[in-house]
C-alpha cells in the first residue's frame, strides 16, 4: 500500500493506521511494523503511525523509535 502511495505526495497531512482486521487470527496474524515501514511512510510523506496497543508485531523497536524522532513522526498506541 505504501509503495503505491508514492505517486501521491501528501505533504506531511497522511498518517498510516495498522489495525487488525475484524477476521484476523490475533495469534498468527498480526500487523507487523519497523524501521522499514517507517522509511516507507517518511519517503511518502506520512507524518507517524498509528497502532493498537498488544496487537501488533514490532520490529527493530528502539532502531525505529529513534528513526521517528530524528525525522519528526510519531508513534501512536491506542
């Protein structure tokens, strides 16, 4: 999804929200954020990210928390 919002510039106004899907198996299958997304979402001008708290998978945790506030995104658990 990320990559096809390259062609979309959003100027620092798009925030990306990974939620579980309603069918999702919560022991298996859950969304998975990192550093990765992270450089993602600032190449395509998205300000932070928004997760919910226990149902996420979280990668490279301190590499990504640091690569945040050195570029001026957020983290958000709900």
């Amino acid at each position: 999804m990320l990559k096809k919002c390259q062609s979309k510039k959003f100027e620092k106004d798009g925030v990306l929200v990974k939620f579980p899907k309603k069918k999702q198996d919560y022991r298996i299958d859950l969304p998975t954020v990192g550093l990765k997304t992270l450089k993602q979402c600032k190449s395509v001008g998205l300000k932070g990210i928004v997760l919910k708290n226990k149902q996420n998978v979280f990668l490279e945790k301190k590499k990504s928390i640091s690569f945040a506030n050195e570029n001026r995104m957020f983290i958000k658990v709900l």
